[in-house]
C-alpha cells in the first residue's frame, strides 16, 4: 500500500468517530467586579469620559426619565449607559411599541449592559460612539427619536466633540423630543445648555452620591448660535 492509499475508517475499524461540529453561539462576556468597582476604574483610566466614579443612584435614573409618556414614545435613545441604572428604568417602562437603543464606549461596561439586559425585548445594545448614534438608528430603521438620555460628561469633552453629540441629537430628535442631561455638579453649567436649547429646566437630586440633578432641554438651536 502506497502512502496516497490510507485506510478509511468507519465505524468497525474506528468505534469512537468524530462527532459533526456543532455551532454554538459565543458566550456573553461576563466582566468581574460590583458595577462600583467597573466604573471606578473606568473613571481612573479614562477620565473626563466617564461622567462620575459611581453608578448614578436610583432617585437619579428615575429623575432622568421623569415625565416621559410611555404610550406616545416610539423610540428613546440613552447615551454613555454605564453599567445601566438609567435602562435598568428604562426596561420596566419600555412599551411593546417602543424601541430602545442603549449606547456605551467601554467594552467592558458595554459587556456588562449585555449581560445584565441581555434577551429584553426592544432593546439594542451597542458599543459605539456616541456622535454617530443617528447612523445606528438608520441601520435599524428608526428614522427619529422622542427622547435622548445623555449620562456623557458633555462639558469636559472637547468643543468638537459636544457639539458632534448635540448637533446629531438635534438632527435625530423629534420635533417634540427632548434631550435629557445627567450632571453631578447642580446648575454649574446651565448657561451652557442654555446656549444650545430654547427651553432648558433643571431638576435637583439630593439623593445621589454626590448629589447632582437632570437638564431638561427642549428646542434645539443653530451651530451658529450655540457657538457663540
């Protein structure tokens, strides 16, 4: 017998043959630590990005989606999600008709939004980046959004940058639409928002860790002006 004319084996000469491979889907990375330790160290490495060292409070999450009719929303976009406190709110109230896109930059807070959320109906979690989150809506085929829930750290970023995520907000908003901001300094930056929206309102939360609050801002205004 040549070295071309190899036995083939079957299941006499070979009693154990290979099983067919099987596809199985990949497993959900499950990042280790409490959701404190995740964004202190997201804080540590990545600075003016992360908007606070901690997970936002649950009075904070609730105050962020305060006053949304729940019957009229048909899609609700949040921004720079953490580890979730503002969705984990967002889930309980979501309607069948209404679709959420959650959106985070760090992988390893975006594994643990996957994890925690993962098979909710409605819900899209992406790890991308912010200023492109109308281009994420167009592949899913969500042509506006009711409301967007911005726990980004928009003052620290460089000009550039919030303007890129506020002007795309604009653009993706309904004429309706709000655009809610998470701040964990009070009113230090109200004059900022103001320059960008028409109607901008504030609401205090003492119960926060530190205490900080919500601008709620309605009515976006040009480049042009906000730039001034």
């Amino acid at each position: 017998m040549t070295v071309h004319e190899l036995p083939v084996a079957d299941a006499k000469t070979n009693p154990n043959p290979p099983r067919p491979q099987m596809h199985t889907p990949p497993p959900i990375d499950r990042p280790g630590g409490p959701d404190w330790w995740l964004m202190m160290k997201a804080f540590l490495t990545q600075g003016k990005k992360i908007a606070s060292c901690v997970p936002s409070s649950e009075a904070m999450a609730r105050k962020m989606i305060d006053g949304i009719d729940w019957d009229a929303a048909k899609c609700i976009v949040e921004l720079g999600a953490g580890t979730g406190p503002i969705t984990a709110q967002l889930v309980q109230r979501l309607k069948p008709h209404t679709r959420a896109v959650v959106i985070e930059l760090d992988p390893t807070l975006c594994a643990r939004l996957r994890e925690r959320f993962h098979g909710v109906p409605n819900l899209d979690v992406i790890e991308g980046d912010a200023t492109k989150f109308d281009q994420y809506l167009a592949e899913r085929g969500l042509p506006q959004v009711d409301h967007v829930l911005s726990g980004l750290p928009l003052p620290s970023f460089p000009k550039g940058l919030r303007n890129a995520v506020l002007e795309t907000s604009a653009r993706a908003l309904s004429p309706t639409g709000t655009f809610r901001q998470l701040t964990v300094m009070p009113l230090v930056y109200y004059k900022m928002y103001a320059r960008f929206f028409d109607d901008v309102k504030f609401k205090f939360v003492p119960w926060n860790l530190p205490p900080g609050g919500v601008y709620l801002c309605r009515g976006f205004r040009n480049s042009v002006t906000a730039a001034k």
